[in-house]
C-alpha cells in the first residue's frame, strides 16, 4: 500500500475519532476519576474507590421529537456538571478517553 493513502487513511480515522455528535435526546458524558484517598488522607483499594456518579457534558444531541414532530431540547448543556444515575449509560471508547452515552432524561440532575 502507497505510504501517502496509508497517512490519508490514518487521518480520516483520526479524524473520525476527534468528536461525536450524540443523536436525539442523547448527551455524551465523560466520568470524573473516583477519588483514590478519602479527605483525612487515607488512601482507598481499588475494590473501594467505585465509579464516580459525576461527570461532565461534552456533546448534546439535538432533543427528542414530541408526537406532533415538534423538537424539544436537551435540558443539558455542553460544559454541565451532573449526576449520573449509579448504573446505565452506555459506554464508548473514543481514542483513548472513556465517554458515556445517557438518555437526556437519565441524568438526574445539573451540579452548580
């Protein structure tokens, strides 16, 4: 294979892999890092430290379409801090960071 398709190809998947635009009601969020050491300096196992319940909005779909096919907007927005129920979402590897995928409706609610 020609070394200059073979760079063209490696920048289109790249390039593919830079942003994801979620469909529909969807919001793609990634997870803040559990916190391996408690407040008084003790430092947590892994069986401990669970996954975070928090994370941050990186991508907002359009909103979900009403009966009448009017448009209803996400209630989140891109930069959001939220709650995330404790399971659910669905997970997607993107390059080498750990994103999720929840339903605009799952997300319990916006952290100020």
């Amino acid at each position: 294979m020609n070394s200059k398709w073979r760079s063209a190809r490696v920048k289109i998947v790249y390039s593919s892999l830079r942003k994801l635009i979620p469909f529909g009601n969807r919001v793609l969020v990634k997870r803040f890092e559990a916190v391996a050491k408690t407040a008084s300096g003790i430092y947590l196992p892994d069986a401990e430290s669970k996954q975070q319940n928090e994370g941050q909005v990186v991508a907002v779909g359009p909103g979900a379409r009403s009966s009448d096919g009017s448009l209803i907007p996400a209630q989140s927005a891109v930069g959001d801090k939220v709650l995330l129920p404790e399971y659910g979402g669905s997970s997607v590897k993107l390059g080498d960071e750990e994103l999720y995928l929840f339903r605009d409706e799952d997300i319990l609610g916006k952290l100020e």
